[in-house]
C-alpha cells in the first residue's frame, strides 16, 4: 500500500511539473508549428489610406524637401531573394537534481531559377519608374559609356545581376529574435537588377566597412557614396537609390512538452518583402559634412546627403508596433513547401505565374506606402 502511494505521488509531481512547463517557445508569429501563417496586414489601409499605416513600417528623415525635384537617375536598385533559411532551438528543461537539453534543427532551399527572379526585380523597376513619372519625375538614363570617372569605376565594380553572395546575418537589417532563431551567421542571397539600370556600385565613404562586410550591405546604409553624388551632380539630376529583400517561406519551431512529442519545426510558403533603404538626392541636394538623422542603421549613421531617406523602422529604445526591420506577409500560394523535415531540410520551388502575381500585390502595398511618404516630401 505504501508502494501504491508513493508511486502515486511521483505521478502528480511529474504531472504537475509537465503542466508548468510552457507548451511553445512562441516564435515566429505564434510558435504553433501547425499555424504557420503570414503576420497580419492590413492591405487595403496600404493601398486606400497609406498615411495611416506607414508610419509603422518606415522611419524617415529629410534635410530638404523634394518640391523641386524633376530629373533622377537610378545608379542603385537591388532586389534581393534569399536562397536558403533556416532555423535551430536548444530547448532546457531543469528540475531540482537535473538538467535535459534537446537541439532541433532545420532549413528550406528555394529553387528559384535567375531568369525568374531577374523578371521580378525588372517588373518592380517598372512600376517605380511609372510612380515617380506619376508626380511628374522624369527617370533618366544613365549611358553605359559617359566620360564620368566615378560611372566607369562603379560599373567596373559590379558583379552580374543575379550575382549570389553570402550575406550574414549579424547587420542592421537583422532583429534581435531573427538572429537568435537563426542556424547560421551566413545565407545565399541572390542580388538582382532591373535590366533597364547601369547598375553602380557604391563606393567612397562606405568603403571603410569592416572587411567581412559584403560591399553590397552598403545599400541598407542611410549614408550616400560621394562617388555617386558626383554622378548625380555631373549629370544635373537628383538620385534614386532602393533597395528591397524576399523571402518566400517562413518557419516556426515548437519546444514540446516535457512528458509529450519533442521539438517539431515546420516551413510554408509565406511571401515576405522588406524595404531595405531609399534615398532620394534633389536635383540641387549635395553632400553633408556631418551626417544627421535615420536612426537605428549601422552605428546609428544619417543621411550625409540633402534629400529624402526611407529605411525598416527601428528605434534605439523600446520596440516598434511590428518589431525592428519589419517584414510585410503574405500567405502565398505559388506552391508548397515539399519534404517532411525529418531529414531536416525542405524544397520551396515556387510556380513563377503565381509567384509574379503575389510578388506584385505585396510590392504595390510597399511602394504605395513608400510613394505617399515621398509625396509628403515634395510638399
């Protein structure tokens, strides 16, 4: 009888420990392995009403207002898709005399041709070149062979459109929860341009990043290349400069019971865009000795330029509405993520018709957004 009891007892323990245990490590969106879904947004508001959601998406400065503006060229404009993704969690459970631990990893490769990727990042391009003719911008273009110094060496400097390159994880771009969830400190990105763009690389100021830095980070920086201001001021227009990053799936991890089914990870397709950094340089902007504004990127740099600037919201203290560097979802439905995760790894091979249809509802939010913040500007 006493046996009976004791045995009894230990069972409420154990029960009583497992009921105390949390059932999720809430990541992610919800940590529900069996709920991976994009994060709401509120896509009407983006299109019909983009001033009352903005500001929760973009933090923006200006040294002078774009009223003047009239003439760009666009030396920079990078869409960026990442290739791979992936995610790890060490779960610990501790009692008075003990300690258990369970690590569970997983990833998904995205098999995502060039040519479908470079008809994205061509088809966005044009969509901004039709907004900023809207407000009566004029794109021009920047001829290959010009006679200016600082056009020859950028182009020299740029590795093809499509170019892929690893690109880690630690920068500004990168929430605190992002890296914490992350397996890796590097992942593929593919680095697209419009085929429309003599594409130059940035050079000047930024080239003093750190030397395990990819050149092509220089983008999220809210700082403008004096290389590219004398572009821009040899040619007598303003600048555009953008980019933007994909993602097209999401994951979700579940720590498990103490007494129930271990860790499970899980992946689906989920359509993830993030603006990066826009700059905006008036026709008669220039460069700025000392740079101000644009908290919340590397070394919390400004704008070094009289113009305009756009980035991901972030803020030194506190947490913004949707977290730093936020991304815009939406649950897509250009195919399924194939393969079971035991193995841990899965496929994402997207249908690119349905793919170019997603991609181009949740850009048009983006730009919509950005485009009335730009407007505010030339008022």
């Amino acid at each position: 009888m006493l046996l009976n009891r004791r045995t009894f007892a230990l069972a409420l323990s154990v029960l009583s420990l497992s009921a105390a245990l949390p059932a999720h490590a809430g990541l992610f969106g919800g940590g529900d392995p069996d709920k991976v879904e994009a994060e709401p947004f509120d896509f009407d508001a983006a299109m019909n009403n983009p001033g009352s959601i903005a500001g929760d998406y973009f933090a923006t400065h200006m040294t002078q207002n774009l009223a003047g503006l009239k003439r760009v060229i666009i030396p920079a404009f990078q869409v960026r898709f990442c290739l791979s993704d992936d995610v790890a969690r060490t779960s610990s459970y501790s009692g008075q005399n003990y300690t258990m631990t369970s690590t569970k990893s997983a990833g998904v490769s995205v098999d995502l041709p060039d040519e479908v990727r470079q008809q994205l990042t061509d088809d966005l391009y044009q969509r901004v070149v039709q907004r900023l003719q809207a407000l009566g911008v004029e794109v021009v273009p920047v001829p290959r062979d010009a006679p200016i110094p600082e056009l020859q060496a950028g182009i020299k400097a740029m590795p093809p459109s499509g170019h892929v390159e690893d690109l880690t994880n630690v920068e500004q771009r990168t929430s605190k929860s992002d890296k914490k969830d992350s397996d890796s400190w590097f992942y593929p990105w593919a680095i697209h341009y419009p085929s429309d763009v003599t594409a130059v690389a940035f050079s000047g100021m930024s080239e003093a990043m750190p030397p395990f830095m990819s050149w092509l980070r220089e983008a999220e920086l809210p700082q403008m290349p004096r290389s590219t201001l004398k572009i821009g001021k040899a040619m007598g227009t303003g600048i555009l400069t953008l980019a933007m990053e994909v993602r097209l799936e999401k994951m979700a991890f579940e720590r498990g019971r103490f007494m129930g089914k271990g860790a499970t990870i899980k992946a689906e397709p989920v359509l993830r865009t993030r603006l990066v950094g826009l700059k905006l340089v008036p026709d008669d902007g220039g460069f700025k000795a000392v740079a101000v504004g644009m908290g919340g990127g590397r070394l919390f740099a400004g704008m070094n330029y009289d113009g305009f600037g756009v980035q991901p919201l972030a803020t030194v203290f506190g947490r913004p509405k949707h977290g730093d560097f936020p991304w815009i979802e939406m649950d897509g439905h250009y195919g399924p993520v194939v393969g079971t995760g035991t193995d841990g790894r899965w496929v994402l091979k997207p249908e690119p018709q349905v793919l170019a249809e997603d991609f181009r509802k949740i850009t048009d939010a983006q730009l919509s957004m950005i485009f009335h913040l730009i407007g505010q500007a030339r008022q």
